[in-house]
C-alpha cells in the first residue's frame, strides 16, 4: 500500500510540478495539500495568494487542503511551534512524510529536515537537483500555466508582477535571475496543468508595492 503524504503548497509552480512527480510515483500517496496562511490577511504568506484561489487548487487537483493558520505578526519560535503541532495531527492521521518543492538551496533543505527530525515524519524533495532552467521548459511545455504574484524588484522589473509564467517570460529574465525564481526572484499562482482537472479562471487586480516586494492581486472570476 501507498504510504500517506502530505504535499507543502503554496500554489505555486513548485509545489504543482512536484505533485505531478508524486502522482506518477507508486510508493506513495499524496493525502492532503499542507498550506500556511497569514490569519489577519486569509493570504498565504509571501505569495500573499487568496484562501479563495488554494481552494480552487485543491479542489481541481482532488485532494483535501490542510489550512494552517498563522498570526501576524508570526516569530519563528511561534512558527515553529505550529509546526510541530501539524505534524503531530500529521502522524496521527497516518501520514508518514511531507513533501517539498523546493529545488537547490541546501540551507533550506537541512531547515526542513531538522524542523522534521523526531516527528515522525519523513521529508521528501521529489524535483530536487532538477536544473531549473530545464524544469522551468519542462512545466511549460507540460501545459503548466501561472502568473506571477509576487516580484522582488531588486532582481527584476516591477513590470513582471502578474505576467504570465511563459516561454517570452523566460527570455526576458535578467541573467542574473534563476528560472525557477529559487532565490526568491518571483513567486507564482498555477491556474491550470496537467494535475489540474480544469483551469482555474482568474483576472489580475491591484498591482502594489508593499514591504519591498510588488505584489499582484490575482481574483477569482467567473466560470
């Protein structure tokens, strides 16, 4: 039998392209999508994406979102201690690991696996080592399409928040940017994939600079 997983989502690229590994691996089951919301806000942190839209994720991927709430201001100790009581309700309900989508950074990596040491739980990187530019080709001509919801200015222009995640996005990178935006260049919302059972429809809101990051504001639309 499978064994249960839970999925770190953040409804972004990563995460969806990780989940298309895990689907095709038949060790193992993705049980639950595991995301941390900003409680003041209902916005997952960072991609400051709606609680809506995670939903509609879920829903079209068909598997249960596991919420986790979390304060603002949130210290890392605090952070933490939710942590460790998700993965006590993780363990509990059969679950043997978490999965993550994340690519090359080793601290973030070592992070995890310590955050995970005595739980219980194992951590699984399934697109780790991936080059990212490839992967990034990979996602794209896979039928994987998102936008970008959050730039870091510093790195590219303001001008990319809300652009689509595209072949002409990436020749426009700066060489300096990491296709795959691991170093935090840009965060993005998946609408629609191969994992997806149909698109997600959404227009682009307000675009706003907040905290030294542009943020674009993705709205579900009608269907």
């Amino acid at each position: 039998m499978p064994k249960k997983i839970l999925l770190s989502w953040s409804g972004g690229k990563d995460s969806a392209w990780a989940l298309e590994v895990l689907s095709q691996t038949e060790d193992v089951a993705v049980a639950g999508l595991l995301t941390t919301f900003n409680e003041a806000f209902d916005r997952v942190a960072m991609h400051a994406v709606r609680r809506t839209l995670i939903e509609a994720q879920a829903e079209r991927v068909g598997i249960p979102l596991w919420h986790v709430p979390l304060p603002w201001p949130c210290p890392n100790q605090e952070y933490e201690r939710i942590l460790r009581e998700t993965c006590e309700r993780a363990v509990a309900a059969g679950i043997k690991a978490i999965a993550f989508g994340d690519l090359f950074l080793a601290d973030i990596r070592a992070y995890r696996e310590t955050q995970l040491r005595d739980t219980g739980l194992e951590p699984l990187f399934p697109i780790w080592g991936r080059p990212t530019r490839e992967l990034a080709r990979e996602m794209i001509s896979a039928g994987l399409r998102a936008r970008l919801t959050c730039v870091d200015p510093r790195v590219l222009p303001r001008s990319f928040a809300g652009r689509e995640f595209d072949a002409a996005f990436l020749d426009d990178l700066p060489a300096k940017a990491d296709a795959c935006g691991e170093y935090g260049e840009f965060h993005t919302f998946v609408y629609d994939g191969p994992m997806f059972r149909r698109p997600i429809s959404v227009t682009l809101g307000e675009i706003v600079e907040r905290d030294g990051f542009v943020f674009a504001d993705l709205l579900p639309s009608c269907e």
